[in-house]
C-alpha cells in the first residue's frame, strides 16, 4: 500500500507495553472493509517489545505510521497521535482492543448520510478468556444536537470516553488534551465532553464498533488511590468546562452524583483518604443536590469518616452476594 494522503479517518493507537496484544489489535484494522484510512501508533517509552513488534507490522502497510515519545500517559500519547495524524475524522482504539470488520464503514457511512460531527456505536466487552461481560447499547438512537446529546450522555445513555465513537478533527482544541498527567481515571470523559461542546450534529447508533477485553493488567483494574488530588483533578476540569459553557447548573444533579461515585470509591480503596478536606467539601455541596438515597448516604459518610467501616463491610458483602 501507499501511504494515505489526507485519509477520511485517522486511527490513533498510544501503546504502552502491549507487545503480546498489538498485532490482534491492527491485524482487526487492517481487515476492515473500511480502506480509506491511517494508523498512528505512539509508543509511550514501553519496556516490553511493543515498539519493535509494531515497526514489523508496519513493514508490510504504508499506512501505518509509528512514534516514539518519552512516557508521558496515555492523555499525552493520545494528543501526540492526534497531531501527528491528518485524518477529517479521528478514531481512538487502545492497544488491548479490536474492532469488528464493519466497524469503520458503518461509523464512516452513518457520518456522510446524517451529516455528523460525532458518531457513536455499540461495542461488546470480553474477559480474556473472550466470554461476553457486556454490550454497551443505547436506549435511544438517532441525531442529537449537543444540548440533548449531553443530556444523555449524563445518563450514560451516551458515549462517555474516547472509544467507540468517531470524531471531526476540527472538534479537537486546545483544551481536549489539557489535564493533569496523574489523572488516570476518568480522563477519557473529560476528552469526549471537550470535542462534543464543539459539535452541532451527533448519531448515536447501535451497530457494534468495538471490541473491549478487559485487561487484568490494565491501568482501570490495577490503580492505586494514594492521594485524592487526581480525582479532585479530574472532578474540577469537567466542573470547568460545564462552568465555561455555561451548562454548570443544567448539568449539577449528575456532576455531583459522579463526584460522589468517584470520591467514596476512592475512600472505600483507602480509608485513609475520606479526612481530606477536598472530600468534606464536595460531601457539603452535594448532599443538597442529591435525591438518591445511596447518595446521600454516601455524602454522610464522606462528611463523618467514622461510619466508613460499616460502608466497607457493606460494599464486601455486596461484592460477595454478587458472585454467588
């Protein structure tokens, strides 16, 4: 093959340590029936073979192009993608996952017929061993302008991340990729929310586009809560961003129930966490926002940490009833 000039879609892998993954990953793009686009693999400084199993890939198709970047996160390997890549549409895929063979020409095509800035899809996510955990299905398809579309992306009855959705490059500013490097949770939402506050024009389909395997390995099951200051990071740039566009209080029943969700996890993880003052402050605004029972609870016990033992014990019992 030739190298694409100014492809339809711009494929962005950030790679990080993945050498026994990558090839399933791109062999799954590269049989898309879907042609008319380009790979941008960023190898974020990985100690594995990552980087030398890609260059052999790319050996063998000019649209494939490889970089090489000092670790700086997957945010920041992302963004280098992204500016290295040329694509009028920009799709992200990580390392550990695939896509079906269909999934390009259905986003591609569901852009061209409804005029779309972002297209999301449907995706299916499997254990290693490839049993179904999941499908991700939307309640409601159709063409959403970004007020409604936000709507239902705060009922996670839309994309919340980077996957599973095609996006216009002229979507992506400055700010897309501007968050603190230790946030490593809950980036993505960030991401989406930044790119969907330009779009006018955004499908929501069911058609499967994506496959996620759920890594054991990965940052999602593997992180660690040693401070609660990249939560705080993460919490306060979507708080920013609905504050810039002036959606803040249209949006503060489900900012703050997210807020909530992501500060007991982190309390529940490490104890030690739910005295930072940060937590007392977000437990104050939020108590009279929330309507949930479970909410306020929460909200109680982030304000008096006396009681997180007794939410400990209870979250165990739940994980434990749910296996049987």
């Amino acid at each position: 093959f030739f190298r694409v000039m100014n492809p339809k879609i711009s494929i962005i892998i950030p790679i990080y340590n993945a050498a026994d993954l990558i090839d399933r990953c791109i062999k799954s793009i590269l049989s898309q029936t879907f042609q008319d686009y380009e790979i941008v693999i960023v190898d974020d400084e990985s100690t594995d073979d990552s980087l030398s199993v890609c260059k052999e890939i790319a050996k063998k198709d000019d649209r494939i192009s490889i970089f090489h970047q000092q670790n700086g996160g997957q945010v920041a390997a992302r963004g280098r993608g992204f500016k290295e890549s040329s694509g009028e549409f920009v799709y992200f895929v990580d390392a550990d996952d695939f896509l079906p063979k269909d999934a390009l020409n259905s986003l591609y095509s569901r852009a061209m017929k409804h005029n779309l800035d972002i297209v999301d899809g449907a995706s299916i996510s499997y254990y290693e061993d490839f049993t179904i955990k999941e499908k991700v299905i939307f309640p409601q398809e159709g063409v959403f302008d970004k007020l409604d579309y936000l709507r239902l992306m705060f009922k996670n009855q839309a994309n919340n991340g980077t996957h599973a959705c095609l996006v216009k490059r002229t979507l992506f500013t400055s700010e897309v990729f501007d968050i603190p490097r230790n946030v490593r949770l809950g980036e993505d939402a960030f991401i989406h929310l930044c790119f969907t506050q330009q779009a006018s024009r955004i499908g929501i389909f069911n058609d499967i586009v994506y496959y996620y395997v759920q890594n054991r390995n990965s940052i999602t099951n593997n992180y660690v809560y040693t401070s609660i200051r990249p939560v705080e990071y993460q919490i306060e740039s979507i708080r920013k961003i609905l504050e810039k566009y002036n959606q803040f209080e249209m949006f503060k029943h489900p900012f703050y129930n997210r807020a909530v969700g992501h500060l007991i996890t982190a309390c529940i993880r490490n104890p030690k966490l739910v005295k930072d003052p940060y937590v007392y402050r977000i437990a104050n605004e939020s108590y009279p926002v929330i309507n949930s029972l479970s909410g306020k609870v929460y909200c109680v016990v982030m304000k008096y940490p006396i009681f997180l033992p007794s939410l400990r014990k209870l979250n165990k019992l739940r994980k434990l009833l749910n296996k049987i």
